[in-house]
C-alpha cells in the first residue's frame, strides 16, 4: 500500500500526464518548426555547402537563445555532459536552414577555452541575456564543467560584453554568493535600465537538498547579494514529478531542478519564475531586492504565489505589454500567464516539440523557443548523429509565422 506521499507523487504524476495530452489544436495559436539542425559546427561552410558538424555535437545541445536589436541570434551549449565543444556562447547563422548549426564561438573561441584563467574565460554558459538598451551581453557562467567536482575559484560569475566589440565591460564575481559544489547558476534577467541582474540558482548539483537561491547582482557596484536561500517558493515540491510526453523523466533517479526560468515586468518592476520540479509561478517586486537592508524574512512576505502553470517548466520571457511566457515541457508548448488578469492558459503546444527550454523574442515580436530534447541528451539517450536541434516560432498575432 502506497504511504501518503507516494500517492501525492502518484496523484502529481497522472495529473501532468492528464493535462499533457488535454490540450486540442482548436484550443491553441500553431506552432511552426522555424529552424530543425543536425547537430552543431564551429567549422566554416566549404563553398557555400554545410560544413561538417562537430564530432561531440551530441554532448553540445543547444539550450540558450537570445537575439539582440538586429536579429542575430545569440545561443548557449552548456558543458553539462562534455567538456569538449569549442564554446559554450555562440552565435547562430539562422539563414541557414540545413546541415548542423552554424556557430561562431563569441566574443571568441579563447573567450570560451577552459583551459584559460577561469576568473576571465567562459566555461559553461546555460543562461545568458542580450541587453539591447546598452548594448551589451550579460553571460552568467556557473563555472563547473564536465567531470568536476566543484567551480574553480574565481569561474562563477556574470561576465558583460559589448555585442560589437566582445571586449569586457564588467566581471561581476559571484564567489561569495554561490556554492563552488552545490550551485547551479541557471538563468539569468537584466533590469537594462537600473542595470541590476537577477539570477536563479536552482541548486541542482546539491540535490536532493538544493541549496536553492536568488542573486542580486548591481552593475555600477559589482556588489552581488543572495536572498530567499532555500526558501520553499524557489525550492522542488514535495511529491512533484517531472514529465515529459506523457512519460516520467528519469525514473527511478528523479529530476530535482529548483528555480529555473526567470523573468521580469518591461518597467522592472516585478520578477517571476518557475520551480522546473513544481507547478507553479511566483513573483516579487523588485524594490524590496534592491533595497540593501531588507531582511530575508521581509523579501519573502512579499513573495506572490500567482498559481499552477499546468505542467513542469523550463524558460520565461516577458512581452513588450507585460505577459509572462513561460514554456511548458509537460504539454510541449507556451503558457501565458496575464498579470492584468491573473490568469495562466496554454497557448501553443505541439506533440514534435521535445523539452522546450529558452523562449525570446525576435524583434517583429515573434516568440521563438529551443527544443533539443535536453533531459534525453543529459540522460544519455541520445545516439551519435540522431541529435536535432531545433528552434520553434509562435506568431503571437494569431496568424503563421513567417519564414524567411
């Protein structure tokens, strides 16, 4: 007989399931498979044909996406099951629409060698954010890679640079505000006015008690500040599983990711983000963080529950009117949660999206998502030359996105 938590995980597990598959075509906007690559190559194309892909590129999936004020696309290859890809931050040729992706290692390929002084190289970028107003990338680096136990001194930190140039405008350390063995610096937001970051740290690599966290990070100061450590609103449920396709991700060694996706209001206001191991969607108002004397126990009154997202979460964004997208790797789709009217509904979903991770917005205002079946790549599920990267865009207009 199943004690009371088994059947809570029990209930959890056939209620995500339920949902997964209650979502009609008639009920949501369409989804169009933009861009669908074999694999990825840092090589240049040989007489305008592919060039060939990268001989690791199932251990360098793509996760990250972001485009800046042009269109160009900005992606991250987290060094989460090899260390070998010769960056982790690149950015993306989209006019290309076969063959591997196309990647340009930025600012440069000794810019993202982990062989270089960790304090100043990139060795593992997952979340990252294009600053259009300055003009500037903010790379979040959580330093650990492949095979080690811990971050080296000095490797965890939010590295910002300038889009033209890719020279460094700032090193912000994150030493004394994030675990060398415990954290998992997952994502991070920019208030591009104020220029203060906000950033998750899931505590994945200290599960299955995440040492779970929110940093603040001041651009003119340098000064970082954690809040919420571990506090329930950031940490995995109780009893939550994580499913994809209908089906329990990892079972028998279960997924535990904290907060993941990250978001914030256009004026700044408000964050938000999501548990990857939960249900739901919480927010905070932003003054309270930047206010260096607030107590941990004040921030985390102001902490909002805003309600259950409907399915397990990666990435969020937010629109130029304030909705918060959030995807939704249960129902292979996007939820928009309204904070006008308070309410969460699935807008797209699409039985070929496999784990929706980073949604960004081109700037015609299309949403454009990853997929690259990410639990499958970190569970080793994936075989050598049957890996597919692939970007999906929603048309928030209602009609078909279009393709150039």
């Amino acid at each position: 007989m199943f004690n009371r938590s088994h059947r809570f995980a029990a209930l959890a597990l056939a209620t995500l399931v339920t949902l997964s598959n209650s979502a009609s075509a008639a009920d949501t906007l369409p989804l169009q498979r933009w861009r669908s690559y074999a694999g990825v190559s840092w090589d240049a194309p040989n007489n305008g044909a592919n060039p060939a892909p990268f001989a690791a590129s199932v251990n360098a999936p793509i996760a990250g996406l972001h485009f800046d004020a042009q269109g160009t696309a900005y992606v991250s290859t987290p060094r989460l099951v090899s260390s070998g890809a010769p960056a982790t931050l690149s950015i993306l040729d989209t006019s290309a629409k076969t063959g591997p992706a196309r990647l340009t290692a930025f600012p440069s390929t000794q810019g993202n060698a982990v062989t270089a002084a960790p304090e100043q190289s990139l060795r593992n970028v997952l979340g990252f954010h294009v600053d259009r107003r300055n003009g500037w990338l903010w790379a979040l680096d959580m330093g650990v890679i492949a095979g080690e136990a811990e971050a080296p001194a000095g490797s965890q930190k939010v590295l910002v640079l300038d889009l033209k140039s890719g020279r460094t405008v700032k090193r912000i350390a994150l030493d004394g505000v994030a675990d060398r063995k415990g954290s998992f610096l997952n994502d991070i937001v920019v208030d591009e006015r104020r220029r203060v970051a906000y950033i998750s740290d899931s505590g994945s690599r200290s599960a299955p008690n995440n040492r779970v966290g929110l940093i603040v990070a001041d651009f003119a100061s340098g000064k970082t500040r954690r809040v919420l450590d571990r506090h329930p609103s950031l940490q995995v449920e109780p009893g939550v599983k994580v499913v994809s396709h209908g089906a329990e991700v990892w079972p028998g060694k279960p997924l535990l990711i904290g907060i993941n996706g990250i978001g914030l209001s256009p004026d700044g206001s408000t964050l938000y983000w999501t548990v990857t191991t939960g249900t739901r969607a919480h927010s905070l108002p932003t003054a309270i963080l930047r206010k260096a004397d607030a107590s941990d126990a004040q921030i985390a009154e102001a902490v909002q529950d805003l309600g259950a997202v409907g399915g397990n979460t990666d990435g969020i964004v937010t629109d130029a009117q304030g909705g918060l997208y959030i995807t939704d790797v249960t129902r292979n789709g996007i939820v928009k949660y309204e904070p006008r009217t308070k309410t969460m509904s699935l807008i797209a979903s699409d039985e070929g999206v496999h784990w929706p991770d980073t949604p960004a917005f081109l700037p015609d205002g299309d949403l454009v998502f990853t997929s690259s079946s990410l639990n499958q790549h970190f569970a080793g599920a994936v075989k050598r030359g049957e890996e597919r990267y692939e970007l999906w865009r929603l048309s928030l207009s209602g009609h078909p996105a279009k393709t150039p």
